[in-house]
C-alpha cells in the first residue's frame, strides 16, 4: 500500500514537463495534469483556478511523503525539493482576473529574503512584475528592486547553476519597477543586459518582450518615435506566436501613447484591437477592462452615445463578479453623462446617480483615491446646477479625505471651493481658497519641472548614445548580410567591410566634434563675452524667470563708460576692465542679487523687495558700486537706473509676467537718461502703478502702454530729481 501512495504521488509530483513558461514564471516545471491549465491560463482564468485548485486539493488530501529515504543499495540519503509551480500557475491566474489579495495570500508564505534559488526567485518576480504597487503596500517598487538586483548577484555568481532565462527575466522586472520610480538609468542598464545577453538568442519571445520594454522606457523619456517603433516590433513577434497577454499589452500601450497625444482616432484603433483580440477569451476581467477604456476614448472624441453602449456592455460582464471594475464602470458612465451637452437636466440626475453609486462602491473598497475623485466629479455637478451649498460641503469632503496624499485633486478642490465661494458671493472665502489653488499648483508644477528635467537630462546622456549604437547595429547588420552573399570572394568583402568601418568611425568622430561644438558655443551664448555675466535673453528663452511669489526690484542700469571703452582704454584693457567688472559684481552682490547682461552697456538687477527697505536704497547701493569701481580704474562713474517693483500690478500679480518686465524697466530707464543728460549726475527713475488697476490696460506693448498710464496718472514716478521734466516720446507725438 505505502509503495502504491508513492507511486501515485510520484505521478502527480515527479511526473513533471520542462515546458517553457512565459515571462512572469520563468523556466519552471508544470505537473503533466495541470499543463493543460498553464497555456490556457490567459484565455480561461476562471477554469485554470478551478483545475488547479482541484489538483492542488488532491495532493494535499494524500498522506505526505518522506521527507528522506534511504537508498540501501547506495546508502545514500536524499532530500524531496518541494515544486511550487502549481501555486505560482494559480496566482499567476488570480492575477488575471486581478484577484491581487488572492494572489499574495498564496505567494507571500513562499517569498524568501533573500531570494536564491530559481524557485525562490519566480515568486520574487511574479510579485514584482504582475502586481501594482497600491496592491502590495507591504512591498513598495524600492525594496523589490534591491531584491531582485541581489538575486541577480547570486545568479551571476553561481554561474555553475542553470537559470535558463531566469536573469533576462528579472532583468526586465527590474526594468518595468525603475520606470514606474522614473529611475532611467536604473531601466536602461537593466535593458542592455537583456539586450547583450539575447544578442544572438532565437528566443523570440524573451526578444519581443524586450522590445516592448524598450518601447515604454522610450515612451517615459518623451521619445515617441522610437516608442511606438518597439512597441511595433514586438506587435509583429507576438503576433507570430500567438502570445496574447503581450499582445494585449501592447494595444493597450500604444492606445495609451496616442491618447496622450490627444490622436483619439489612432489610439482608438488600437483600442478596438485590443477589444478584439480579448472577444473570442473567457478572460471576462479583461474583456470588460478593454470595453471600458475603449469607451473612455469614445467619450474623449465625443462620441458619448458609443461610450454608454461599450460602458453598459463591459457592466454585464462584470456586475456581480468584479466589484473593483464595476466600481470604475460608474464612474466612467457618471462622467460620461455629465460630459454630454444635451438635454442636461436628465443627464446631470443619470451622472449624479451612478456617481452615488461609484462613491459607495470605492468606500467599500477602501480606494480612497477614487472615492475622492467622485465626490470631486459630484460637486462640480452641484456647481453646475448652482447648488453651491453642497458642493462646498463635498469640497471640503474633498480636502479631509485626500490631506496630504493626492495634490491634483486638492488642485481641483481648491479652485471649485473658490468658484462655489464667489457665486455664494462669499468673496474672503473665495480669494482664501483661490490662493491655496496657485500655491498647490505652483508646488506640483515645480514637482513636474523637476521630473521634466530628469527626462530631459536622460535623453541628452542616453537617446543620443542610443541612436548612435542603433544606427552602428543597422551598418553592422547590413554589412554581415552582404558578406553571406558574397562569401565566394571573401577578401572584396572584407575590404569593403574595413572601408564601411573606417566611414563609421569617421561619422562617429564627425558626430562627437558636432555635439562637442553645440554644447560649447550653447554655452558661450549663455554669458556675455567679457563681462561672463548671464545673457538676459537666453534666460528669458530657457524660461528661466519664473515668478516664485516672492516680491521684487528690477533695475535696469545704463553704464556709459562701457559706450566706447575700447577707444579710451584699448582693446586688451577694456576687456580685462569688463571681466574685472562681472567678477566685482558677483562678489558684491553675491546671492542676494540676480545679475544679467542686456546690452553691451546695459545690465539687469533683480532683488527680492525684503532686502531693501525701499527702491531707492537698491539704487543707491548700486550706484555706490559703480562709483567705487569707477574710481579703481579711473573711469566716469555716473549712471542711469530704471527702477520697477514685481508685482507691477499688485492686485493682480500674474497680469504681466516676468519676461515683460524688461519693457517697463526700459521705459524708467528712458527717463532716468533723460535726467542724467540734463544734470550730468548720478540719476535714477521709478515707476509705479497706483493701486486697483484693471489688467487689461496693460495688454500690449507696454512701452506704450506704460506712457500711456504716466499721461493718465495711473502710473506713477519717483526719481533722484522730482523737480526735472521729462520729455516721454509717445506723448509728444
């Protein structure tokens, strides 16, 4: 009898295939019964679960095995290691229907940390490639990197072991983990390994998986082309094998990128693909998943009639099993109703109700950031139907649920809360809430320029080398495929190759000297010449005068003695004498102080107000300068200063922004010129506009405009000499 339980188990348990399984499993072994399962898993979810568990419920009900048996012809003792490929098939299913608390309860018991053996480190992906960061908060991107980086060591090291194609498998986890935390460089060493690694491997579906990879690491960088180029390549490879989940992905990937090029036909095109593809599968979770973003695209091209019929479809599938998805499905269907520009009152009480509905559902489900979002979509609907009473109660709603965790919708919350307070006629409230909005908004938009910024600084380090090694690969590979066809006269083609590499290295030469060259007089136009202050205009170009909140002085300075240095001084003296000049005001003004060159005879000051009791004392600080320095290379020392405080428009700060401010600095500066030719003294001038003006005076040229408001009284004038007339020219036309 004992000889007969081990017999069977050694059927269900030893009797095992070497079948290759996809990506998020690896190279593992599936018992012969339950194999059937594994490549329907995608396509049949739902019967992969109940098979498996079935099998996984007949092992468990038969006695267990010895751990050790004695073999009395060796005298040997061995070890039974245990298989976990059924449990990882059957998560690996549960993921499919997105059943993610499932499909961890059955595989955080079998993660090991660290994670060595090839068992181990399947579990270890398929927690990291298949389910989302919100699902496991136990375990964030950061820790399953370090993770997965530490087994790959161990991979490397014990180079005697067969791992398949475990490494590359990782590899790209690790890759899909770095780009979600927009760590590139992270993604992209990960990515070349794949790459080095697979270079001359037929696996082509590790080849196709790679390439869809690529595509989203060139799609975070804001590289499109070569995006979509991946994304393409590997559509075509798993097209030829048949792999649907990478297929699926893919559509859903390229529908995604169009969409957020707001190209609504392309990323529907991809969309019904994907509708299509997922149509013939039981996989009902996909299927309703796909309807529904392909009804988000319907309403975003406004076909909202279309969008309803795909929304109410993908809610049968889905009513009474998923009730993550269902949940989504009304708040889609809410926002789709309240987008709809007709009959209003009808469709405004339909969006309000399945919104109700989307709230209790995502309270239920403890999505706290989708039940912020409907009570956000709910109070704009009250503020359209000027209910501003209870919208403000939802707003505030808004604020104590989302706190410190979602900014954008605090963004949104904030600027509703100011239009619901001013059509209330609550008009403190409103500028209360009105100032929260830019304060918040500003922060994110600082987040997103920073982020910006890291993408930026990627594609310099990275695209370029990239395309280089593309274009070297494309010459190589055209290179190798002539010398298959011309084998029979192997020395032409190898002259022909040395000639095809010498170019190369020629144009890679060529290419360096060009970027060196770019980057090199890229910088020289950022600093004048001599002075090596920083060029106003450029910085006006990179956007580099951001209004930060902060009140400030602009001074537009004319220095004469820079008019015709060359001819009193000579051609080295005067250069020594201006390089000596930007030294001496980066030393004197150091940080508190932003300096800039405008012309050649002109530069720009801008200090924060706190530094200065008034405007006046910002100039005579510079005056001061100047005298001095003047005196140390025995020149004329007399300036003119144009004096403008930021904001210009008190009541209304953002009215002119900072790049037009140079106009009204000139126009004091006109004037302060005015006054020194006539005095031959030190001079200075401001302007300054009287309280409550209204903005739209200021829209246009403000040189005219700024005259225009000196003839009218509304902008004001101090200067070193009250008592001078100064002649404007555009009143004396």
């Amino acid at each position: 009898m004992n000889s007969f339980l081990r017999a069977f188990i050694g059927c269900l348990l030893v009797s095992l295939s070497h079948f290759v399984l996809a990506i998020e499993l690896g190279d593992a072994q599936i018992p012969a019964s339950i194999k059937e399962s594994y490549k329907n898993r995608e396509l049949e979810p739902v019967s992969c679960i109940k098979n498996v568990t079935a099998f996984m419920d007949k092992v468990a009900a038969l006695p267990p095995p010895q751990d050790n048996f004695i073999n009395k012809n060796s005298r040997l003792t061995t070890k039974r290691i245990p298989n976990n490929a059924p449990t990882h098939l059957l998560a690996s299913c549960y993921i499919e229907l997105e059943n993610y608390e499932k499909s961890l309860s059955l595989l955080m018991p079998l993660l090991k940390n660290p994670s060595e053996t090839a068992d181990e480190i399947r579990t270890l992906n398929l927690i990291a490639s298949e389910i989302p960061e919100p699902e496991r908060p136990q375990l964030s991107n950061e820790t399953l990197i370090n993770m997965m980086q530490h087994s790959l060591q161990v991979m490397e090291d014990n180079k005697k072991t067969n791992y398949a194609n475990l490494p590359e498998i990782v590899n790209l986890s690790v890759t899909k983990l770095a780009l979600e935390t927009h760590q590139y460089q992270v993604a992209n060493e990960s990515l070349g390994k794949v790459k080095q690694s697979l270079k001359n491997s037929k696996n082509n579906e590790l080849l196709a998986w790679l390439a869809y990879y690529y595509g989203h690491y060139y799609d975070q960088i804001n590289q499109q082309q070569l995006a979509v180029s991946n994304f393409q390549t590997a559509k075509t490879m798993a097209d030829q094998q048949q792999l649907i989940k990478l297929n699926n992905l893919i559509n859903a990937s390229l529908s995604n990128l169009y969409q957020q090029k707001h190209r609504y036909k392309r990323a529907m095109d991809f969309a019904s693909q994907r509708v299509e593809l997922l149509l013939p599968t039981e996989n009902y979770v996909q299927q309703a998943d796909s309807l529904l973003k392909f009804a988000i695209l319907k309403r975003q091209n406004k076909e909202f009639n279309q969008s309803l019929i795909y929304l109410f479809n993908a809610m049968e599938l889905v009513e009474k099993k998923h009730k993550t998805l269902l949940a989504y499905i009304y708040l889609e269907l809410g926002r789709t109703y309240a987008s709809m520009p007709y009959e209003l009152d009808k469709n405004t009480d339909l969006a309000q109700k399945y919104l109700q509905n989307a709230r209790y559902h995502f309270k239920q489900l403890n999505r706290l950031e989708q039940q912020t979002e409907t009570i956000l979509l709910l109070a704009q609907l009250n503020i359209r139907s000027q209910d501003t009473g209870l919208a403000i109660l939802q707003l505030e709603n808004v604020l104590t649920l989302a706190k410190d965790k979602f900014p954008e919708l605090r963004v949104k919350a904030f600027e509703m809360l100011a239009l619901s307070y001013e059509l209330s006629g609550d008009h403190q409230q409103a500028n209360f809430h009105f100032k929260n909005f830019h304060s918040l908004q500003n922060a994110i938009k600082e987040k997103l320029f920073a982020l910006q910024q890291l993408k930026i600084n990627e594609q310099f380090q990275l695209i370029e080398q990239t395309q280089q090694q593309i274009q070297l690969e494309t010459k190589n590979n055209e290179l190798l495929l002539k010398n298959n066809r011309f084998k029979n006269i192997s020395y032409i083609a190898a002259l022909l190759l040395i000639i095809a590499l010498s170019i190369l290295l020629g144009i890679f030469k060529r290419n360096k000297k060009l970027i060196a060259l770019e980057l090199a007089t890229r910088n020289r136009l950022q600093l004048h010449p001599r002075s090596k202050l920083p060029s106003h205009q450029v910085q006006v170009q990179e956007n580099e005068l951001q209004y930060q909140g902060v009140p400030l002085y602009y001074a537009l300075v004319n220095i004469p003695f820079l008019n015709n240095l060359n001819g009193s001084k000579g051609l080295f003296s005067a250069e020594n004498i201006e390089e000596a000049l930007g030294e001496a005001l980066k030393t004197h003004f150091y940080q508190r102080t932003q300096i800039s060159q405008v012309r050649d005879n002109q530069l720009l000051f801008i200090s924060e107000q706190e530094q200065y009791e008034e405007a006046k004392d910002f100039v005579l600080e510079i005056e001061s300068f100047f005298k001095f320095f003047a005196e140390s290379h025995d020149l004329t020392g007399d300036i003119a200063c144009g004096v403008v405080a930021f904001p210009f428009l008190n009541n209304v700060s953002r009215a002119i922004v900072p790049e037009r401010m140079l106009n009204l600095t000139s126009l004091a500066l006109y004037g302060a010129c005015q006054l020194r030719d006539q005095l031959n003294t030190n001079t200075w001038l401001q302007l300054y506009a009287i309280e409550k003006i209204q903005p739209a005076f200021f829209d246009g040229d403000l040189w005219v405009l700024g005259q225009a408001g000196i003839d009218k009284g509304i902008v004001k004038q101090k200067s070193s000499h009250p008592g001078t007339t100064i002649s404007w020219p555009e009143l004396n036309r």
